[in-house]
C-alpha cells in the first residue's frame, strides 16, 4: 500500500513541485499571498490538485504550526536497495557514499540531507529501525533536499560495510580514538563510504572496527564534540575538496 507524507513551507513545497520525480498526490493551501499565488500556479501547471483549507487543517496534516499557510501531499520516496545505490554511485569518478549510525533527530538528519544535496553526496545509508524515518520535519529541515538525495535503508550496517567493500569502497568512521587521524591528513582517491554516529553514542564499536580509518575534525576550543549535522558539513565538504585537487 502506497503511504503518503506531508511537505510544507514554501520552499519545500516550491522544490517538491519543481522535482519530476516526487509523485504528487494534492496540495493545500489555507490563503493567497504572492508567494503562494505562486506555487498555485506551478501545481496547475503539472496538473496537481489545489485545496483551500482552514490553517487547523494544515495544523491536523502537519502537526506543525510553521507550514506558511502551504502544505503537499506527497507519495512517500521509494528507498533504495544497496545494490542500486552502488550502481547509481559508479557515474561518479569518486563515489561518495554517507552512513547513518542510529540518527534518531529529524532536524539532524534533514539538515545531513541538505548538505548531501548542496556536495552531491551520491547517496545515505540508514538502518531500517533505531533511525529516524523520512518525515514531514526532516524533509522540511533539507529545505527540499531530501527529493534529490537517494536513501538505502539495510538491516544491518555492519554487513552493509562489508558488501561495500568487495565493491571497491574504504570505509571512514569518524570518532576520537587514539587511531583516528585528521579528516584532512588523508587522500580520499577511491569510491568512499563515510560513517557518522548518532547525537549521543557516535559510530558503534562494531563499526569502528571494520572501517578502514578512523578520521575525526581537529578543533581549537574547550568541547571534545560536535553537532552531528555540523560534523557531516564539515566532513563532507573537506573530503569533496580534497578530491578536487587530485
């Protein structure tokens, strides 16, 4: 059975409009500002439903009060399956792939979504339980990244590790162990999967010990740690750069 979830805010709503490949099922709105006039005019363009509901309508859908007074029904995205990750990955001369170790945050992941978007990031991996699903706050927190981001959901990341592997891929977990070495001491000239933990544990000791580095960003201040969001940002764009100079 197809499950449906909700869009909302005007820019989420104006990229899932925009994007071929979401499938549309309705679009709600509770007034007419310019911006909205907008968007009504983009769905009719593609021939998506128009609405007008009460803003305790929006409220009921969303359960959010932040919508802008705009809201879209969605077909929820079809998750991946590895192997076609993998597949999708190899157009890239460096593929770069992102596992989540238990992100249980939607903000967190929405705003990891973002930044796979913004770095063309070729695709996350997360568990099929103990992570936070794909909702209405994570894609409204990707600011529309989650429509062009593909996600794998496994059973197990440890075997998933282990398949990316026999396809060519080194495996960089991060963490602060006496092993780990900068995120900026390494070269990165190989099909990639990079391993983020979640807010409160980081990457597990499982994990850790089947990565092929342990990387972590050095720091000048009084904390030990960062926002897992913040960490990806960082992580992310220091590996793209570093392939830019190969």
């Amino acid at each position: 059975m197809q499950e449906y979830m909700y869009i909302y805010g005007i820019n989420a709503v104006k990229e899932s409009l925009l994007n071929k490949n979401i499938k549309i099922k309705c679009l709600y709105v509770s007034e007419n500002s310019k911006l909205i006039t907008e968007i009504i005019t983009i769905a009719h363009k593609g021939h998506v439903p128009v609405k007008q509901v009460s803003k305790q309508t929006l409220l009921k859908l969303t359960n959010s009060e932040k919508t802008q007074n705009v809201v879209l029904e969605i077909y929820k995205p079809q998750y991946y399956l590895l192997e076609e990750l993998v597949m999708k990955a190899r157009q890239k001369q460096y593929p770069f792939l992102l596992i989540l170790d238990q992100i249980f945050d939607p903000h967190n992941f929405g705003a990891i979504l973002r930044t796979c978007d913004m770095f063309g990031v070729d695709g996350v991996i997360i568990l099929d339980k103990r992570q936070v699903e794909l909702n209405a706050t994570v894609a409204k927190t990707s600011a529309g990244g989650f429509n062009y981001v593909p996600i794998c959901k496994v059973n197990n990341l440890t075997n998933a590790v282990e398949y990316l592997k026999k396809q060519g891929y080194w495996i960089y977990a991060t963490s602060l162990n006496d092993k780990a070495q900068r995120v900026d001491s390494l070269e990165y000239d190989t099909p990639i999967a990079l391993i983020l933990g979640n807010e409160g544990e980081g990457v597990s000791q499982k994990l850790l010990q089947h990565a092929d580095f342990n990387i972590f960003i050095p720091t000048n201040g009084h904390l030990d740690s960062l926002n897992v969001s913040v960490a990806a940002g960082i992580l992310i764009y220091q590996i793209k750069n570093s392939q830019q100079q190969l």
